[in-house]
C-alpha cells in the first residue's frame, strides 16, 4: 500500500472535535515506538497517565486499535498516528517487524476472521412462520398503503396552499402512523417535505413533484404482483422494506477488485447513514454500500477513498443506483490510478435520465464527470453546459486542489444539483 492522503484520514474521523484533537497530538513530542510495515501502522502515545496509549491501525482494512478509555471509533490517538504517517517526515519510519502489541492484534484479527469463516452457518428458521409473518405484514402495509392514499386525495382537495400552513405535528402525525404501518421510507419523506415546504423557494413546485411520486409510489404496491424482481426491489427501498440478511447474501454476490469512488455521511438527528460508493474493475458495475448508525452508536469506519478493495459483495435486488454489502471482509490491495472513464455533463444528464426512467424513486445517480470546472459554487463543462452544487456541498478543498483548472470527479446526481465526493488530482483520488 502506498502511503495515505492527508484528506484520506480525515475522512475517516468520527467528528469534528475528535480531528481537531488529533491535530493537536500529530507532533513528534508525545510519541514513541512508532513504525509501519505494509498492512500495519503502530506507536505508543503520552496520555495524562503513567502509561502510554498502545495505538495500533491495520491500514488494509481500515481498522484501529487504542487502549484508550475513548468510546470514539476512531479515537484522536489512532487518527493524530495516520496523520503523523503520511506526513512522511521519519516520525513514522518504515519496519518490517511490528511492534510486539501491534502483531498481537493483527494476529488476533486474522485468527477471529479465520473463526468467523469457519463457523457454520445458523439453522435456516422455519419457512411456515416466516411465510405467516410475510402475510401478516403485507396485510399491514396493504391497509397502510391504502389509508396514505385518502390522506393524499384529502391533502391536494384542501390545497398545497394550506398544507404548507399546516404545523409540524401535523405532518409528524401522518409519519408516524406510516412508521405503525411497516413503511418508515414514506415516513421520512413525509417528515421531510414538512421542512422543505418551509424552506425552499420553489416549495409549491417541489410539492407537486413529491405527491406525484407519492401517488405513483401507492398505485406501484397495489400493482406489485406484476413487477419485475429488481423493479420490487427498487420499490421496497423506498418504502423502506428492507431484505433479510441472509436472503441477501444467498442471492446474488459477486466477486471484483472494487475501487472506493466516495463516500458521504449524513445525521438528521435520528439516524445516521453513511453511503460508499464502489466500481467493480471487472463488472464496472457502480454500487453503493449503505450503513446506519442510531441511538448514539458509532457508524463503521470508512473506507478509504481511491483504494481498490478485493472483496465479494451480496447485490440487492434494483435496477440502479443498486445497494450492496460485503459478504467478507474487505482487503485493500492498492492504490488506484484514478477514475473510471466519464463524460461531460450532457452525458451525464442522459445517464440520469436513463436511470431515473428504470427507477423514479432513486434520489440521486452516480456520475463520473471529466474536464469540469468549478466556477461560483457550480460544476461548468467544456460546452459550457452546468449544474449547481448543492447547498450543503462545500467546494473549498476541490477549489484547492484544482487550482481551478479542468479536472476530472465523481459525484452525485441529484434534483436540485450535484453533490461533489472525489476529485482526481495527478493521479490519486481526493476525498471531499
């Protein structure tokens, strides 16, 4: 493995104050032991006790180990380590033996995933009961479904006018009542349009657009008997019906060398998503790997933007902007030369056509963009064709590293604009 980016490691910091932390412990002063080999990255870090903290990362995964009390994952030590590594100035050196505490937890981890392939697999459960919980739950969501219809028909007869009047506890009251019917994906929208309805300028356009779905999305269910599998698969996402695991992992899993195009992490104050996106060298199939983190749990440690990951991953039943998730664990073999093959934005409207003609209820689309420009908060192209960025997209570090010359970068399609993840630079990929 070649050594890290800088924005690699930040990426990975759980939150703000733990990357200013560990800025701080990035000077040679409280380290010592330090070193790295191909896989692994160690050291010993000065705390307030007597005892120095035992940091250890294993850079193929990534994963980290401190004997610190910090419930951070991540913590400041491992990620102020990384930092001080790809600094490159020697504090770091290069060894071919670890250090004894960061060989026993390689050792450790090898022999747990050496187990865990070992163990048998758990007794399938009885196909009468989970075909009776099948029914009982497709009743439910029949009459829930059905019930959101009348209180669309009633919300468009009273006007979208007076439905954005409507107070919060209003709309919550209608999310909630999806949540009791087994349709949590609605439920969010639903408490989402309450604030966009507010928010944005173009409220009452915006509306229209999202009933409509809403409307579709209800006559699709009553319908579903005559979908495709992959066409139910893209309607149970939005509904937020998610496959059982092991389904899933029996179904359709495929082995590549996948390069991780970019990852984004959101929080909406309930729950936390983190969303990887992959591109199988082989297949050049884009997938996204989805986690989720709620009730003051820890989301999984990121992979590193622009490593290429031997891994098999499990594909869930769509038709784009199709879900994954690993069937093992991945291993990073090396660094990739950069981003696959892309286009102009013209090319990559048409892709979005194409793939919201497969799936209207896809939120967003990956796109590779070459030879775009970052100009006034917006991604211009050689024609002159653009795309604004969105709201919450922070263009300063792409805006550094460009220079503002024409470079190449994924990104996020979306309706209101293009949410930028990597760019390429010389070569390597940096995180956004």
């Amino acid at each position: 493995m070649t050594r890290w980016t800088h924005e690699q490691v930040t990426k990975l910091a759980p939150d703000a104050a733990a990357l200013a932390a560990a800025r701080r412990l990035a000077v040679p002063s409280p380290w010592s032991d330090t070193g790295a080999s191909e896989t692994l990255v160690w050291g010993r870090c000065q705390g307030s006790g007597k005892t120095p903290y035992q940091v250890s990362v294993d850079i193929t995964g990534p994963a980290f180990r401190c004997s610190c009390p910090s419930r951070k994952f991540p913590c400041k030590h491992a990620l102020a380590l990384m930092l001080l590594w790809v600094d490159g100035q020697g504090t770091v050196p290069t060894s071919a033996d670890a250090a004894a505490f960061a060989g026993e937890w390689a050792a450790r981890r090898a022999a747990t995933a050496a187990a865990e392939a070992a163990t048998p697999a758990r007794k399938a459960p009885d196909p009468a009961a989970r075909a009776k919980r099948l029914e009982e739950r497709l009743a439910l969501m029949d009459g829930g479904v059905a019930d959101f219809r009348l209180w669309l028909t009633d919300l468009v007869r009273g006007g979208t006018a007076a439905a954005r009047q409507q107070p919060y506890p209003w709309w919550d009251a209608a999310a909630a009542r999806l949540v009791d019917v087994q349709l949590p994906g609605l439920a969010e929208q639903v408490r989402t349009l309450a604030s966009e309805v507010r928010a944005r300028d173009d409220w009452a356009e915006h509306m229209l657009v999202v009933l409509g779905r809403w409307w579709a999305i209800a006559h699709a269910w009553a319908g579903r008997d005559a979908l495709s599998e992959h066409e139910l698969g893209d309607l149970r996402a939005v509904l937020g019906w998610s496959y059982p695991s092991d389904a899933v992992l029996a179904a359709d899993a495929v082995t590549d060398s996948w390069l991780v195009l970019g990852a984004h992490r959101s929080d909406d104050g309930r729950l936390q998503q983190q969303r990887t996106w992959l591109w199988g060298e082989t297949t050049h199939q884009t997938l996204q790997v989805l986690d989720f983190a709620a009730g003051g749990q820890a989301l999984p440690v990121a992979q590193v933007v622009g490593s290429v990951l031997q891994a098999t991953v499990a594909r869930y039943p769509g038709t784009t902007a199709r879900r994954a998730r690993f069937v093992d664990q991945p291993a990073a073999v090396r660094d990739a030369g950069g981003l696959p093959a892309g286009g102009d934005l013209d090319d990559a409207f048409r892709v979005a056509a194409e793939a919201w003609a497969l799936n209207a209820w896809a939120t967003r689309v990956p796109v590779v963009l070459d030879g775009v420009r970052l100009a006034a908060e917006r991604l211009v192209d050689g024609a002159g064709r653009s795309v604004p960025l969105l709201p919450e997209a922070r263009p300063w570090l792409a805006l550094a590293v460009s220079g503002g010359a024409p470079v190449t970068v994924f990104a996020e399609l979306e309706e209101r604009g293009a949410r930028l993840l990597s760019v390429e630079v010389e070569g390597q990929l940096v995180a956004l």
